[in-house]
C-alpha cells in the first residue's frame, strides 16, 4: 500500500495524502488584491487531487510585498477579493484543504517581478518603497539599505501578522503557514548574515529568534484552535558562518513548545552569492533530522519530481510530507498520474474520471507504465 497516499493527522485537521502543493508566488496581484489569474490558478490546483494546497506567500503589510504584483492580506478589500476566489475554489475542490502561507519580505521587497530584469530593484520611476530588515545591511551591493526596525517598528510588524492572520481565518483557510525562510524578513532576523543587532534582539542563535518567535506567538493567539500552524524554516544558510542545521533542529523544537504543528524545512536564500547544491531531494536530510530531533511534523520540499521519489520520503519516515511546486506548474494532474503508478485510489471530479487509466486506453499510450 503506498504511504504517500494515507492520510495524516496534523492536530484538528485530516489530510487524504501526503503531497502539497507549495506556495508559489504568481506576482500578479493589484495592490494585494487577487483577480482572474489567482482564480485560475488557484481553481486549477485545487482539482489536483493534493491532500493541501497552499496559497502563496502573501505579505501582511504593503511593505512587505516582495513586488508590485504580491498578494496581500493588509486591507479589507484583499480580504473580500481573496475570500471570494478561495469560496469558488472550494466548490469544486472536493477533499482538498488550504493554506495560507504570511510573509513580510523585508530587505528583499521593493523589486521588479522575476520575469523583468530578474527581479531587480525598482528605480526611482517605478515606485520604489522603503524597506525594512533587522540591520541596516542591504540584501546584496546595489539594492536599497533597509531601515534598521526599531521596537515600535517591530510591535507594527507583529500586529501585521496577527491581523492577517485573523484574516485567513475568517476566509477560512484550515492553515496557515508563517514564512521564516528563503532570505525574507523572519529568517533576516535568524540568521548573522542579516542580523547585526547588538541589542536583546541579535547575537547568539537564542537572541536572532526572539523577533521570529514573538511573531510565531502572535500569530497562534490570533488563530482560533481548530486552524493549524505551520512555520517554513531555513535547515542552512549554505554558507560557513550562517545558520546551520542545529540551529534548524533548536528553532523547530522553540516552535513546536509554541503550538506550532509542522515545520517545512527549506534552505538558502540569505544572499545571491550562495552556491546551493540542487539535486533531486537536496534538502531532504535537513528535513530528516529537524524531525528525528524535535518531533514535529516536517515537510520535505526541493527537487522531489517523481511519484517513486515521493514515496520513499514518506515511506521511509523521511518527512511526513513532501512538498512541491514546479512540478505541478508542469503537471497539474501529478497526483492522479501518481496514484495509477503506485496503485493508490484517489478521488476524481466525476467530469474528468473518463480520463482514468481504468476506463481510458489512451492513458497506456500518453503514459506508459504501470497500469
């Protein structure tokens, strides 16, 4: 029986399986604000058959959108806008659940979107705006000097959290995710290439977590009990004197004694001078060890492409989830073509169980392999 297709128990709430679709951010929102795209997109992952989709990172105050394009969840109308595309989506999403991933991009916002310049800095004509991180230290040489927060600065960002949090709630989304990693402002604050501080709020490892965790707290206050917590944590800074591994494993087991239900362990993105090295499953063994030595739930998530390679996570103990996201750009239908290769049964929109390998010869010729 394949694992990857059993259903897990992450508190209050039951998945069907163990895939994820990973937030993906799309950049094509107005001013926070979702519209045809999102609900395309949105609509096209939500019949995909994953056990959770979530939705991507979505900034909690306008300054903390990476671009002009990134979802917000800062102002009642990209809460209306949002919840009426999540209420379309669910109509036809059978049992899939969602989530909600809430970042602040910090040193990082203020840019092009990926597909113009390669997401360079906006210039002066663009509408730039000012950014913030933990120290005034720009991202790399030629991007803005974020202004350095101050306490006052700091209370504003976690009440963003808190905010959107409750938000999320009420367009009831089942989880919601807190966005530590890839570079953005939380893992600014965690790791000593952006953290400078010589106050209670830089330092050691125990002082660069203080802010992240007050926001982590903030946000499961705002939740009500039923909607699950998630935190998207960095395993290593791929870089000698960044955040390592043990300090991933210390920061999951600070999370897990907050209420925090799961952690997704990614990596790298403190600056572009990293060489990460990307394979298939490269950041599974952080993912591996951040479980094995706090005990919370964990997502692998990088380079997992195959139904085989999925299954061995899984099945292996490896991760109690596997995350992807270009794979399901390439193949929306990645879970049912997995469910015929490893002989799991899954639900189809009635509309589309023509297609099935069961009841369809044509699926043996466009995909070849176990029936």
């Amino acid at each position: 029986m394949s694992q990857l297709f059993t259903p897990l128990q992450l508190g209050p709430l039951e998945l069907t399986n163990r895939i994820v679709v990973s937030p993906m951010c799309q950049y094509s929102a107005d001013d926070g604000v979702p519209g045809d795209w999102h609900m395309h997109h949105l609509m096209q992952l939500g019949c995909s058959g994953a056990g959770l989709v979530m939705v991507e990172a979505t900034a909690v105050e306008r300054r903390g959108r990476i671009t002009h394009g990134c979802l917000g969840l800062y102002s009642d109308s990209n809460e209306a806008a949002l919840g009426r595309v999540m209420s379309a989506v669910r109509r036809i999403a059978g049992q899939t659940r969602f989530g909600i991933q809430l970042a602040h991009a910090g040193r990082k916002a203020s840019a092009n979107r990926p597909w113009v310049d390669e997401g360079r800095p906006l210039a002066p004509g663009e509408d730039p705006w000012p950014t913030v991180g933990p120290s005034s230290s720009p991202y790399v040489e030629g991007w803005p000097i974020p202004e350095a927060l101050d306490k006052d600065g700091m209370q504003r960002i976690i009440a963003a959290f808190s905010s959107a949090a409750a938000r999320a709630a009420r367009i009831g989304f089942e989880v919601v995710e807190v966005h530590a990693a890839h570079g953005y402002l939380l893992h600014e604050f965690l790791s000593p290439f952006a953290n400078m501080r010589t106050d209670s709020y830089g330092g050691d490892f125990n002082k660069r977590m203080r802010f992240p965790l007050e926001v982590v707290g903030a946000v499961r206050a705002a939740l009500p009990a039923g909607i699950v917590l998630g935190v998207r944590i960095t395993g290593t800074d791929w870089l000698e004197g960044g955040l390592t591994l043990d300090d991933a494993v210390v920061f999951a087991n600070e999370l897990r004694s907050l209420g925090v239900g799961y952690a997704c362990v990614s990596s790298g993105g403190i600056t572009r001078s990293v060489k990460v090295p990307v394979g298939p499953g490269y950041q599974v063994p952080l993912a591996e060890r951040v479980k094995k030595e706090s005990g919370i739930a964990v997502r692998a998530v990088g380079m997992i492409l195959t139904p085989e390679q999925a299954e061995d996570i899984v099945s292996s103990g490896k991760a109690d989830m596997v995350c992807m996201a270009r794979a399901f750009l390439d193949d929306p239908r990645w879970v049912w073509h997995a469910a015929e290769k490893l002989g799991a049964s899954i639900q189809y929109p009635p509309q589309y169980e023509r297609a099935q390998r069961s009841v369809w010869r044509g699926a043996d010729v466009i995909r070849p392999g176990k029936k």
